[in-house]
C-alpha cells in the first residue's frame, strides 16, 4: 500500500484492472483472484523491495563445506541477504525502481527456484505456508483497492511519503545465535571447574552447558522464590546447589540451614556478593545493606543500631508517624463518594513521607520522582540479569541493559539525594538552633545525627559524602518499600478474608471507645492486629529470598560442602509455608500465633522475614511501628469493599518480582467511614456546636450586630452559600432578600463574617497607595517589553489558518504572563506552562469556602475538604518554580557579565533586582527573608497576570456580545493611529473610548468579586452597626456595581456611562473600586491598566473579530468559574480577519 500510494499510476491500473475484473460485485472472493494479474505483480515487486525477512532466518553450517571456492567452517551462522540480491544491478534493471512490468514474462517467481528473488527462502528449510501467505495478501490487498479509493491526509505530496524500516526479529535472532555461539566456544576452551574435586555439594537439579540451571529457574517466570521451592521441593533437598549462568548458588530452602548459615557460620556468610549491578548502583560509596563484610560495615550497622533506628530513635518520631497518618485518613475521606480508592498508591505516600520526615524532618518535595527511581532500583537489584549471571562476559552486558540502567538510576538516585541534603539545610536554616548548638532527640533528624557523627570524627574508617547518600537510601528504601508492601499485602488477606478484619477492627474499636484518632499508645493493646502482620509476613514475605550472602570461606552445612565465593540464598517464602512446621501452611490464619513464642527477631529460624544473625534487618522497630499505626488507622476510620461486587475469591493477588515482592496491580478499595469514626466525628461536631452556640453570647453580647439571615446549627449560614457556586452572586442575593442592607452578619461554619454590598460602608475605609516596585514611573519604564509581546501576539493570531477559530483566551494568558515576567527577571520564563499550569489550582484553593477555611478547628472538616493539601502541594510547586526563576535570573546575569564589553548591554534593573538591591541593604524596619522574596515575586506574578488576563477575557466577550461598542472602539483606534503599522503606548494615551470600555468591563466584571477579604482587628462601628473583632470582611464589589442605586440601567454594558471622567478605579470612588481601596488597594493597578488597555488596543487594531460557527452575540456563553478570581468557565474562541499587518 506504501509502494502504491508512492506511485499513483500503478494504483489507478490496478484498480482498472480489479473493476473490470469484478463487474460491480458487491465483495471480492478468491475465485476473483485468478484473474488479477497485474495485482499478483505487485505482491512481487513488493516482495523485491521490501522483503519482510531481509536476512533470512539465520543457518548454522553442521559441516565445513566450500561455496564459491571459500571454505565455510563447521558452527558457522550463514545469514542471506535477500535485501541486497533483491536490489543488486547485476540481476534487476532500474533496481530500486518499484516497476512491476519486470516479473510480466513470469519467468521469475518466489517458489525458491530463482535464486535472485528468494523472499520465502528455498531448500529443506523454504518458508512452508507461501501458497497461505500469498492467499490472504491477496484477496487483502484486493480488496482494499477495490471498495476505496486512496489519499494521503493533509494533502501530503507523495515524495513526501515516510519510508523508513524498523528492523525486527532478525537481528535479534541473529544476535542471540552469536552470542550463544560465542559462548559455547568460551565454555570449550576454558579450563572446566565441574569437578568437584571430592567435595560432596548439596543435590541439585541437571544443568546445561553455559546456562546450567538458568533455563529451569526461569522456566516460570519472573517469580523466582517459587520455582526454587518447586525445584527444592522435587528434590527433597533443604539446601540446593545450582549454576545460574557462572554464579555458583545454593538455595537453603529449611530451618535448619537457615540456621547454620546465619547462626553457625554467621561470620562465613556475612557478607554480600558485590554484582554488577550493586557496583554500579553503589560506586559512590557502599551502604549498609549492600556493604562487604568489614570494619566499614560493622562500623555502619553499629550506628543504625545505636544512634539511627534504636528504639529510643524510633520513639522520638512518633509525632511525624500520627501527623501522616491522619494526614492519610484526611486523604482517603477526601474522595468521592463511590469511588474506589487506590489504596496501594495512599499506603506508598503515607509510608514515603513518614520514613523521609524521619530523615529529613520534612517531607520530601521530589518524593515522586523518588518512589520511581525506587521502583526501578528493585527491578534493577534482583540479581537475576544477564549482566550479573554471567560478570566476565561483556556481550552479556550488552545485551542485558541491567548495568546501563543501574548507572542512569545512580546518577538520577544521587542528584536525588543531593536536592535532599539541600531541603535539608534550607529547613535548618529556618529553624532556630539551641545557643548550645545541641538539640534533642525530638529535633534531631536522621541527617542531623549522620552529619554529627562524620564532623565529630573519631571512627576507625570515615565517613565519606558516598556513605552517607548510601547510607540514606538504603534507609529510605528499606523503610519505605519493604513496609509499604507489608501493608498492601495485609489488606489484600483482609479483603480475601472478611472474617478475620471484622475480628480486627472489633479489637481496635473497643479498645479506642470511640477516640476521635489512633495513636501509638493505642498499639499496645492491639494483640490481633499485630498477629495479622505476623502472619501477612509469614506469607508474603516482601524479601522472599531475603537479601543474597556469600561464602567468604568454604564450611559445611547440614552435611554439605558450600564452596567459597558461592552465593547464598534463603528462600524464606519457601520455609514459611512448609507444612512441616505450619499447620494449613497455605492459609492465612493469623491465631496461629496467639499464645505462640515465634516471634520475628531472628531466633526463630522457622519464620525469618527480616533475616536473622549479623545481616538481619537493623529498622524492624522502625518497619513496625510505621505498619502497626497505618493499618489501624485504615482499619479503624474505614470500612472496606471491594469494587464492582467483586467476591473476596476474585481479588487478583498476583505477585511482581524484583529485589522485593510486590503487588503486580494496585489494590483498589471502597472506603467507608465507619460508624465508629462517625460517632467520633459525632462528638467533635457536639463540641463545636457548643462552642459556636455559647461564645457569640458571651463574647459579644449587648452588640449592634448588621441584620443576619437565618442560620442553622454548627453550619450557621453556608447553606445559603450553596445555592450558587459563584459566592459573590449568592451573597447579593442573600443581601436583597434582607432589604439591601449595607452591612450584612453571617456566620459561615465556624467563621463570623461581615458582608459589604454598599459604597458608604467602603468609603470609611482608609486611603494610602503603597508605591515602590509599581509607581507609575517604574511602569513606563516596562514600555518597550509591552510593545514586543503585543508584536508577538500578533504574529501568534496572523498565523492562523485561514478560517480557524483561534484560542484567545490562550493567546491572552501567554502574552499577559509574559508582560508580567520580563519585568521581573528580565526574561520570558523557561517554565512558564508549569506556571500557568499552577495558576488556576491556585485561584481555586485560595477562594475562602473550603471546609477547611471555613471549620479550622475541626481536624475531620480539614479531612474532608482538603483544601490545606492541595494548598502544601501547590505551595512546594510554586516555591520550586520561583527558584527556577531565580536561577533563570542568575544565569542570565552570569551570561551578561562574562559577555565582550563589545557585546554586553547594559539594561535597567528588573523588579527582581529591587527587591535583591534592598534586601542586601538591609536598612528596613523589619528585614526581607528569602521567603518574603519568594513571596512577594508570586504575589506578583500571580496578581499581574490572572487577573489583567481575566479581564481582558472579559472585555473581549464584551465586544463581541456589543458589536456596536467594538466598532466604535475600532474606529477611535484607526482613527488616534492613522495607518502606523502597530500601536505603541504613546497612542494608548489618546484612545478615551477603549479606557471607558476598559473600565465598564472591571464594573461589570470584577475579577476579584469579594475583593480579598479583611479581618477586624478591634471591635468597632460601621454604619451604626457594630463589628466584632475577629470577623472576617468581604467587600461584594460585583453586588455594589451592579446596584442600580449607584448606575442607571445596571445590567448594561455602556462604556458611555465613564465619558465625563469623574468615575475612576483609583480607591476615591467608593461605588467603583474592582482594585479595592485605602490601604490594602492594589498596588499594581498602574501595571494592570497598562498592560491590559495596551494589549486590547493591539487586537482591536490589527484584527476584526467575529464568532465561529455563525453565532449570534447573544449566543456568546458568559458562563464564570468561582475561585479568589472570577474568569471565563470556557475558554473565548474567536475567527480573527487580520485588518494591518505587523510590519518590524
């Protein structure tokens, strides 16, 4: 089909021939295709050009023979190269040419007796189904050209037509055959090592050269662990010998050898084998888990145990661990209802921000990209990779990818670790410090204590940078893989077993008696619980085959030999379900350690999950206290369902093999809060309500308070709220049905609020404009930044198709963000889509209505409404793209000053140079931080450009609901600038007419609606009434101008209205205040009238504009979207005609 869309001609021929053929049949059969010659040519010249098997399968010469007087040696691979024969001159005229008329004497064919054209093959080993083949391209390809016509899309041309090959099973093959062959050749010239010499090896199963047991371990999959039991199993052997590839392995699949290898001759096997991979994952400097048996090691497990995971340690992060686990019910609470959860991803943050906050006193702002790197490091560690089973062998490696993929995740691992020492630091510098320098366990993290140790000195091997990165990941992995499987695995038997959760969660409810959270204090009670994790773990251990040993001497183990440098592996899994010393092994009954001393401390050599001897896990305290606290928190607040019906039996408990063993498909729940937890939140409810019922009378008795609509228990008046997602027109609503008052009471949930819907209320408000960073001066100054991002919005919006609807209100939100950004750092921003991104999540969480804002003393409203996480994420993204943008400022800088004097230009200061300039100068009253920085550069950026884009949106809709207004808005501009080819500000100056439309639009369309609100510092009067101190203050600047006591025919859009100039937006007009007024007015309102009055005259001068589709203007959705902002619910899209072109 490629080759005919290539050539036209020979389609339109074939096609000819096919219709005459065929007569107006409605399909084609195959009695059809006898009389298709000219398509049975294209098969073949097809077949010329493009053989899909250009080399063949590959032949191995069984005994050196001669083709063409060279001698071919027995073992040799003989590739055919059809591809080169097919296109070779010697055989074929024109021979890259697709030209069927060639094969039209039908000399010759495919059926491998021409030896030019050999696309099936010939000889013993011919392609066998080429009569199949043939059949079904056939009447394919027929009928294909018969029932449709052909083109290429987008009127490609059919030079252009893409004709590149991807190259498939061959080379693949071939490179498999290579390589086994080259490796056979190593395994006969090398000095054999099988004799065993008199040493009597533990039984084992048969072995192939090369490979040796490779092929049977792998013969089930990836689920390693249970084919060594199965293997063991057959063989009735409690210690197995094997050869995977040239690794020498023994598998202790009982107690017993488990016993020696970690007990008896515990020193001979404490060591591990140092991989490929682990090198690799590990060159900067070895860890404690990966960590050859030495004084480095036993220095390292040493601090664990004392000064890192030590119980005393482990206690004094009992506050992070109660913090993220209600944090956890906050998040499950949070989603809607009857939709399932996705509890493997919640237990994987919880556990991931408990075990960094531990190290790192925070959670981690990258722990995404984390988590995967980890995923990757467990695929990475399971040591079953052709670059580890066969280590001398560089083609091994190649082929393999596992050392290649081991570097990439250790460069990303320890960049990774890098911006943790940084969080890190950048935390300290926030938090005060002792004058002693000393602080307290609570206080100290586990990097605290890692760089205490290095700096004090006095270890007999020093800590290295190397070792401490190490030292944290292992920790970070370890603490938060190993446990977050555990938990994922505990709630899978729950859910396959109702009984046993229901008898879980009756332990945890009667001992708690109804207390509104879990705390660790509760654990000690909970004996069932912790014989479910017991028993989770007997079944699924997450280290199945625990982590690998190696033979540092040979020694004897329950009467066999282990060579040295053998590698050791106790298959865990394997011991724990053997019937031998588990009644009902295979089945999940947690009693069967109740009144049981099996614990899992490494004594009991039957049930080893956290290995035993001086390789046990150091972190189990750690791993315990994390697991035991979540899961009564999950099975305490909740009650749990599978989804869709699904029967306990049906849940998929499927496995994924790595280092560790996880689930292969995350657990997806239904959540329900549980009767108990309501009565809980019963109680908190009760408390409240009391609370909120008896302090207005005793805090505010005897007060004048402003009229109040009717109100209802414990939500006071947020029902009223609800009646309209957009708050500023439900709270004008609530006000004209109590008569208009100026000043409206409300309580909304916990929160007292006074509602401004009146200009005299507003005017007792004080003035003062805050001018340093925006005065009108500095503003101007940005002029020539304008004037190019105008240049390229037009150029944006010229380049439009031709009768395309263009995305304004996109357009808008680029140009605006631009305009706002150079100023700042003198640029536009690398990052800008992530910031525009961000912006609207912003607006969103900042608009006052969440149940958090509204109860915030009511832990189980912030749970519900989860406005305060979204705002932590949205904070760290922000706070990290305002880095970014420092950084960008910097380099920009840097690149400046190392330019030629020649080159370099000097430029004036940027707003982010003021603020630097002043901080350095440190001559105010109260001293900016970094975060204020940072803060007021968002305040900024996020003021300058949500809303002056908002607006122009708006004023755009406007016009195109108004067609009159917009052409004599057109008409003043072409008229103020006479043909010049773009507008510059200096025109903007004299365009009256667009400054009115400008401003009926902010009267009509406020961005802030409510303004931002105010709190009432001290209890006073206004308007008669009486203000209590605390109450929060929203100014409904929307309902004030929209109040036909201040503007005749309200609801219009009448720029006319402003033609006598005495209105302004400047805080003096208390009936037209959409920036605010008195002290808090906004400070940015030379910036946003500039930028917004400069932008609108550009598109109205260059374009003319109408509404896709035919639209009428009352047809236009003016539909607004509610956060701190008002903007368009739909994006504008407009068809732009351009009226004059931009000329530079």
């Amino acid at each position: 089909m490629a080759e005919l869309i290539m050539n036209p001609r020979t389609m339109l021929k074939a096609q000819a021939e096919l219709r005459d053929a065929l007569q107006g049949k409605q399909i084609v059969s195959e009695y059809d295709l006898v009389k298709l010659k000219y398509l049975k040519l294209i098969i073949k010249e097809t077949l010329r050009l493009h053989p899909v098997v250009p080399l063949l399968l590959p032949r191995e010469c069984q005994e050196t023979c001669k083709v063409m007087d060279y001698d071919i040696p027995i073992g040799t691979i003989v590739l055919v190269n059809v591809w080169v024969i097919g296109r070779d001159p010697k055989y074929w005229d024109d021979a890259k040419t697709f030209r069927l008329e060639r094969f039209e004497d039908g000399h010759v064919d495919f059926k491998g007796m021409n030896f030019e054209y050999l696309p099936f093959g010939a000889g013993r080993r011919m392609c066998p189904g080429v009569a199949f083949a043939e059949a079904i391209m056939e009447l394919a390809l027929a009928s294909l050209l018969y029932h449709f016509d052909w083109e290429f899309p987008d009127g490609i041309l059919p030079a252009k037509m893409d004709m590149m090959e991807v190259m498939g099973s061959t080379v693949a093959w071939c490179a498999c055959f290579l390589f086994l062959a080259l490796m056979v050749v190593r395994l006969r010239t090398k000095r054999r090592g099988d004799n065993n010499g008199g040493v009597k090896l533990p039984p084992g199963p048969w072995r192939l050269p090369l490979v040796g047991n490779l092929h049977q371990v792998m013969a089930r999959g990836p689920l390693v662990h249970r084919t060594m039991a199965d293997l063991a199993r057959r063989l009735d052997a409690p210690l197995m010998s094997l050869r995977l590839g040239e690794v020498p392995v023994v598998v202790a699949s009982s107690a017993d050898a488990a016993r020696e290898i970690t007990k008896t001759h515990d020193v001979a096997f404490a060591t591990r084998p140092w991989s490929p991979t682990t090198r690799r994952l590990r060159c900067d400097g070895e860890g404690v888990v990966f960590a050859t048996y030495g004084a480095l090691w036993r220095q390292l497990r040493k601090l664990c145990v004392v000064e890192l995971l030590g119980a005393r340690r482990v206690r004094s992060f009992r506050r992070v661990r109660e913090e993220e686990a209600r944090r956890l019910v906050a998040a499950v609470a949070a989603s809607p209802r009857g939709e399932a959860v996705n509890v493997s991803e919640r237990i994987t943050a919880v556990i991931t921000d408990a075990t960094m906050r531990a190290m790192i006193g925070d959670r981690f702002g990258r722990r995404d990209e984390f988590l995967e790197l980890l995923a990757d490091i467990v695929k990475i560690g399971s040591g079953f990779s052709l670059d580890d089973l066969f280590p001398s062998w560089r083609l091994a490696g190649a082929i393999g990818g596992m050392a290649r993929r081991a570097e990439a995740n250790h460069r990303r691992t320890y960049e990774l670790m890098d911006s943790v020492f940084q969080q890190h630091e950048q935390r300290r510098v926030h938090v005060a410090a002792p004058a002693d320098g000393a602080m307290d366990d609570a206080e100290e993290d586990l990097v605290d204590v890692l760089f205490r140790i290095q700096k004090d000195g006095g270890l007999e091997v020093p800590l290295t940078i190397g070792n401490i990165k190490a030292i944290i990941l292992d920790l970070f992995n370890a603490g938060s893989e190993t446990s977050a499987n555990t938990l994922q695995w505990v709630m899978s038997e729950l859910m396959r077993n109702p009984k046993v959760m229901r008898k879980a969660q009756a332990e945890l409810r009667n001992n708690l008696q109804g207390k509104t959270t879990v705390t660790e204090d509760d654990l000690t009670n909970l004996k069932y619980l912790k014989l479910v994790i017991k028993e989770t773990l007997r079944l699924h251990p997450v280290l199945p085959l625990l982590l690998p040993r190696e033979c540092q001497e040979a020694c004897n183990v329950i009467g066999y030999d282990v060579p040295k440098y053998t590698t050791v592996f106790i298959n865990v899994w394997a011991i724990n379900r053997d019937p031998k010393y588990w009644d009902m092994a295979e089945m999940f009954k947690p009693e069967r350690f109740d009144n049981s001393m099996i614990d899992f401390k490494g004594t009991d050599f039957e049930f080893v999950p956290f290995g035993a001897g001086r390789r046990i896990c150091p972190g189990i305290a750690f791993a315990q206290s994390n697991m035991e606290l979540v899961l009564a928190t999950l099975l305490y607040h909740f009650d749990w369902e599978l989804p869709s019906g699904m029967s306990p039996e049906e849940l998929d408990m499927t496995e994924d093999m790595g280092l560790s063993v996880r689930r292969k498909n995350d657990l997806y729940l239904h959540p329900t809060v549980s009767c108990f937890a309501a009565a809980a939140a019963v109680v908190v409810v009760v408390l409240l309500l009391a609370r909120m019922l008896l302090a207005p009378r005793g805090e505010w008795d005897g007060l004048n308070l402003p009229p109040s609509p009717p109100r209802l228990p414990f939500i006071g008046s947020f029902h009223l709220l609800r009646r309209s997602p957009l708050v500023h027109r439900a709270l004008a609503d609530v006000a004209r049905q109590l008569g208009s008052p100026p000043l409206m009471y409300m309580r909304i949930g916990e929160l007292p609020a006074i509602v401004v819907s009146s200009a005299d209320a507003a005017r007792e408000l004080r003035k003062i404009c805050i001018v340093k960073l925006l005065s009108v001066r500095r503003v101007s100054s940005f002029h020539g930044v304008r004037e190019e991002e105008a240049g390229r919005l037009v150029a944006a919006v010229a380049a439009t198709p031709p009768g395309q609807a263009v995305n304004l209100t996109e357009r808008i939100e680029v140009v605006i963000a631009d305009t706002t950004m150079r100023p700042m750092i003198g640029e536009r921003f690398e990052r800008r889509e992530d910031f525009l991104e961000l912006l609207p999540e912003i607006v969103k969480i900042a608009s006052g209505f969440s149940l958090d804002d509204l109860f915030p003393s009511s832990w189980l409203a912030c749970a519900i409404g989860g406005s305060q996480r979204r705002g932590e994420a949205s904070h760290r993204t922000s706070y990290e793209l305002v880095d970014s943008a420092f950084r960008q400022r910097q380099q920009q800088r840097e690149a400046m000053a190392a330019s030629p004097p020649d080159i370099a230009k000097e430029e004036e200061d940027d707003l982010m140079d003021d603020l630097i300039r002043i901080h350095k100068e440190g001559s105010l009253e109260v001293p900016l931080t970094a975060g204020n920085l940072k803060a007021v550069i968002l305040d900024l950026f996020g003021a300058g450009s949500e809303t002056s884009s908002d607006a122009l949106q708006w004023a755009m809709s406007e016009l195109m609901r108004n067609p009159r207004v917009m052409e004599k808005a057109q008409n003043e501009v072409q008229s103020i600038l006479k043909g010049k080819p773009s507008v510059t500000e200096a025109d903007v100056a004299n365009l009256k007419y667009l400054k009115m439309i400008v401003k009926e639009t902010h009267r009509l369309h406020p961005v802030l609606p409510l303004l931002i609100p105010r709190e009432c510092q001290q209890t006073c009067q206004i308007m008669g009434y009486d203000v209590p101190q605390g109450s929060v203050i929203f100014i409904n600047s929307w309902a004030i101008m929209r109040d036909p006591k201040h503007w005749d025919d309200a609801e219009t859009f009448k720029p006319e209205r402003f033609e006598d100039g005495e209105i302004d937006l400047k805080g003096t007009n208390y009936e037209f205040t959409p920036f605010g007024a008195g002290r808090r007015i906004c400070p940015g309102l030379a910036l946003a009238q500039a930028s917004i009055e400069f932008m609108l005259a550009t598109l109205l001068y260059h374009f003319n504009w109408e509404l896709p589709n035919g639209a009428a203007p009352e047809e236009l959705d003016m539909t607004e979207e509610m956060g701190i902002t008002i903007r368009r619910k739909k994006d504008l899209y407009l068809l732009p005609t351009l009226r004059v072109p931009l000329t530079t």
